[in-house]
C-alpha cells in the first residue's frame, strides 16, 4: 500500500473529535509561539532603552564636566572619578570610556573602544554597537565644545561611552521567560479544558449515534434529544424528515400487500374454481363457457393488478421523472387512444380546449390517470351517451391553474356519495363488471403530486366530472394558447 493511500485511510479515520481539538488547538500554539516572539521583543526594546537612557543621563553628567572653564588635567581628575563612581554604581555591569582630542590624542580611558564611522556633529550623540575586548557593547558617542581651550578656536572634545550589552539582553530573557512559563501553564490548562469542552460539546452526538443504532436494530421511532444544540436539531430534524418518509413508505408497501393479497383472492379463487369445473365437463359447450368466464377472471385480475402498481408507483417517489409537459396535447393524446372503444360502445367522445396547457409533473402517471377517467366514464356510460374532455386556463386565478376534466352524461353518482369516489375499492356500480375501485383513488394522488387537487362533481341533469385543477407552469408561447375545440377527435356514431 502506497504512502498516499495509507494517509487517506488515516484520514478518513480521523474522528471529528480529534478534528476539533487539532483545528482549535493549532491556531492557539501558533498564538502562544508569536506571544512568546512579542514578549521576548517587547522585554528587550525595554532593556535596551534602559540601557540606552542610562548611557545618555552618563554623557550628560561627563560633559558637563569637560566643559567646565578649569584646566584639562581637573577636568579629566574630575571626569575619571565621576566614571569610576559610575561604574561601580552600575551594579556588575562594566562601563568601558574614551576622552579624545579632535586631532584623536587619547586624553583618559580605553584607547581600543571603536570609533563611530560618521562625522559627528558638535553636541551630537550617536549610539552604535561595537566589539571590544571580543564582546558585544553598545556604545555611545559625542563631540562637546573644549572648556578650557579659546574661545576663538572652535576645538572639540570627543566622548564614547561603552557598556556590555549582554548583560542587559541576559536580563530581557529572563524578564520573558518570567511571563512565557505563566503563559505556558495557562497555554497547558487550555488544552486539558479544552479536550474536556469538546468532549462535553459532542455528547449530543454521541447521543444521536446511539438513537441511530436503535434505528439500525429495527426501530423506526423519531429521534429526540434534549437540550441539543442548534446544529445537531438541524441533523435531528433532517433524520425524523427521512424516517417519515421511510415510515410513509414502508405503510405504503404493508397497504399495498394487504390489498393486493384481499383483491386478488376473490378473482384468483373464481379463476381456479371454474378451471376445476372445466377439467370435469365434457360437453364441448358447457366447457367452452367455463373458458370464456376463466379468461374474464383473468382479465379481471390483470386489471387489478396493473391498477395496483399503478396506484403503488403514484404513491412512492422512487421512479419518477418530474419536469414540464403540455398537458392539453397528452389529453389530446390519450383520447385518440381510446376512439375504437367508444366506437364499439357507440358512445360519441372528443376534446374541447385549449391548445396548450404547460404543468409541471410526471406524465406518465399523469397518462394513467387520464386513461382510467376515460376508461370510467366508457364503462359505466350507456349507448349514445357522451364523454367529453376538456383542459382550460384560468388566468385570471393566482398562481394561474390549468383545469382538466373528463365529463360523461352516464347515470352518475348520487351527491351524498361525491365525497366517497376517491376512496380505495369503492365502486358507485358494483354490478358492472371489470371496475376494481382504483381509478380514481389514482387519478388522486396524481393530482396530488402535481400539488393540485381532484374533485367530484355530479352533472345536470345527470352525469359524472372530475376534475383535476394543477397549477400552471410556464407558457413556451403564448400566441399558441388560443382555444379551440377538436372536433377531429369525435365520430359521429349512429
């Protein structure tokens, strides 16, 4: 295994506890190393400028003296104690000088202290770092005006000061790492309180991961924790959402065994009874009416059947395909399909509406719901009757709707029974054969997902409509929704 894939295994291990603390505790490392940085900066400018206030109060003092109007031998006595004092007043710290001429006579001090490398000006002073004696000194320098000289002769004396540095800077270390091993104790304190926090904040998850382990071990009851913070309710909700639907969709499924199992067992019962029968007869007619009831108990429970998946695959979301499509031009459609049936029933069906009607749906199912209001209103519609269909806009209504409705002038249904014709294996007729009380409890849940709605109405003076009112999606072109009626699509029948 490759050096690669071994660090994206590791990191795919990592747990969002350790990502946690690794992503707070970095960026507090990284400002504990930079406090430390500032500190260490911070304790040397101020020992430096110490040093330096220091050094200037000194030049000060010693020239003062060497510009006193006394003579050069006095003045140097004087300037030899006063630095003398000085240095051991200065607590270890040595204080190495110079006193020169300006022609570069040494007049008292060291004669190896460093000179500066640019031109001084009178009363002047420079500081600059130097080595002397092999060690690293700061080291101050001045030109004052000669005391005892003539006052029409522009003579200048020239004073350096030297100190150690390193004492200073020894002491700056010191002072920093007086404040970091403080700081590096609290930096300590915050990582063990901070492990403790993000324990502490993810038991919350913890909790959520055992509810889902219930969930893994067959429970599909709604999470809940309390007290939970605002991002793990975010995930709780999203998983009660998904269980919902989980649980919709597994009581869809038992509803579905369950009528499938009861509807097919009267029709399945029938099939074998007269197959029975049909092996004992031996008249050739009486064996032929057993075989034309056996293939209508068939052809009973293929319609049962192909309206049990159809009412199933409306219900679940797996499959679908939902996008924009004229639903005026699929009515049209399916109508055409259905001519020869209503020519043999000598029933006089068409379409009356407008050209296009854009929703927003699966057409698929929209087709099957189409097809079984058809179907309903040939069934159960007498000779010479009519079945009308319709699809109309409504743009006046906001959002606009588009209305489809299957009408037929057919015996009906009485009003106090509207309410029930959208119930599961409800039949207005049950003597008439071939209906199984699917259609329209199909036709309603179609409408649902195209979040419309199917509603039932009865006709005057008799007669059956549905209609499914879905709101309208956008027009490709509106020139083309001018409404007309098809009469293509009917046959005159005598």
């Amino acid at each position: 295994m490759s050096t690669q894939t071994r660090f994206k295994i590791r990191m795919k291990t990592t747990s969002l506890r350790d990502s946690l603390i690794l992503l707070l505790l970095v960026p507090q490392l990284l400002a504990w190393l930079l406090g430390s940085m500032v500190a260490w900066q911070i304790s040397q400018n101020y020992h430096e400028d110490q040093l330096e206030t220091l050094m200037t109060n000194q030049m000060q003092v010693i020239s003062r003296i060497m510009q006193a109007n006394k003579p050069t031998e006095l003045r140097l006595r004087h300037a030899e104690e006063t630095l003398a004092l000085m240095d051991a007043l200065e607590d270890s710290v040595e204080l190495n000088y110079q006193i020169s001429t300006q022609t570069g006579k040494i007049l008292l001090g060291n004669p190896n202290i460093p000179k500066p490398d640019m031109k001084l000006n009178r009363g002047q002073e420079l500081f600059y770092n130097g080595l002397l004696d092999g060690k690293k000194r700061r080291i101050l320098a001045m030109e004052i005006p000669d005391g005892s000289a003539d006052p029409n002769q522009d003579q200048h004396i020239r004073i350096i000061l030297a100190k150690d540095s390193k004492t200073y800077y020894d002491r700056a270390g010191r002072l920093a790492r007086n404040m970091l091993f403080p700081l590096a104790g609290l930096a300590l304190l915050h990582i063990v309180l901070l492990y403790f926090g993000v324990r502490r904040g993810l038991k919350p998850l913890r909790k959520l991961v055992e509810e889902i382990g219930d969930i893994q071990n067959g429970s599909m009851q709604r999470v809940s924790i309390k007290n939970a913070p605002v991002e793990i309710e975010s995930v709780t909700n999203a998983l009660n959402h998904l269980l919902d639907t989980m649980n919709s969709q597994v009581d869809n499924e038992k509803r579905f065994i369950n009528d499938a199992a009861h509807q097919l067992r009267t029709p399945l019962a029938g099939l074998i009874s007269q197959a029975e029968l049909a092996m004992g007869e031996s008249d050739p007619q009486k064996l032929r009416e057993r075989i034309d009831k056996m293939h209508g108990a068939a052809l009973r429970s293929s319609h049962l059947v192909q309206q049990l998946l159809s009412l199933a695959r409306s219900e679940g979301k797996a499959g679908r395909h939902p996008g924009s499509y004229d639903l005026a031009a699929l009515a049209r459609e399916v109508a055409r399909e259905w001519i020869p049936k209503s020519i043999v029933r000598r029933i006089d069906m068409g379409y009356e509406g407008v050209n296009i009607a854009m929703v927003r749906g699966d057409r698929l199912l929209m087709r099957e719901a189409i097809s079984n209001l058809i179907d309903n209103a040939l069934m159960y519609s007498e000779e010479s009757s009519v079945v009308n269909v319709s699809v109309r806009r409504l743009e006046n209504e906001y959002p606009p709707q588009v209305v489809l409705e299957v009408a037929d002038n057919g015996p009906g249904v009485p009003p106090d029974q509207l309410s029930e014709v959208f119930k599961r294996f409800w039949r207005a007729n049950n003597h008439i054969a071939g209906g199984c009380g699917l259609g329209l409890p199909l036709v309603g849940r179609v409408a649902e997902q195209h979040d419309g709605i199917a509603t039932a109405h009865s006709a005057d003076p008799h007669g059956f409509i549905v209609r499914l009112t879905i709101p309208e999606a956008a027009q490709p072109d509106a020139s083309q929704t001018l409404e007309s009626s098809f009469t293509s699509l009917r046959r005159g029948v005598n």
